[in-house]
C-alpha cells in the first residue's frame, strides 16, 4: 500500500466527496416548483422535499462509511500546548 500523499492545507480529498453534491442539487427549486404528481394526497412540492431529505442523510452517510478510514495528515508545525489553545490564558 502507498504512503498517503502529503497536502499541506489538511484538506482530504476522495472522489466520494462527490456525492454530496446530490442534497444540494435537489435544493434547485425549479426542479419541483410545480403541484402534481400528488402523493397521498400531497402535492409534489412538498414530498419531494421530504424525499430529499432521505436522499441526503444517505448520501451523507454513504460518504462517512466510505472516507472514515482514510488516513489523514496533521497540521504542519508544532502541536499545540492546552496553554496556547486556551483563549482564556490571554485575557
């Protein structure tokens, strides 16, 4: 297996990431700014929305099952002492 890729900005990148473009493209309202086809009495403009929602949350979900265990970069320079990460220290 091939040591990952060193990046400087920490930013992972896979090609799954793409998929999160679903969600947002079902949020374009001309798509479903229209009333039929009903469902169960509800017009599409309303289920769809809801349907989009469900769309997202797997969308979502199959981008963290798949990314979860890529490796990731730390930040370059040192690590940060808990005395320098405490805002309250310069007050």
């Amino acid at each position: 297996m091939a040591p990952p890729k060193k990046s400087a900005s920490g930013i992972r990148w896979s090609p799954w990431n793409l998929l999160l473009l679903v969600p947002l493209l079902l949020l374009i309202t001309p798509y479903f700014n229209r009333s039929g086809p009903e469902l169960i009495g509800m017009p599409f403009f309303y289920w769809f929305q809801l349907a989009g929602v469900a769309v997202g949350v797997i969308c979502t979900s199959v981008v963290f099952a798949m990314t979860k265990d890529e490796p990731t970069t730390p930040a370059p320079g040192p690590a940060g002492d808990v005395d320098d990460l405490d805002e309250g220290a310069a007050r």
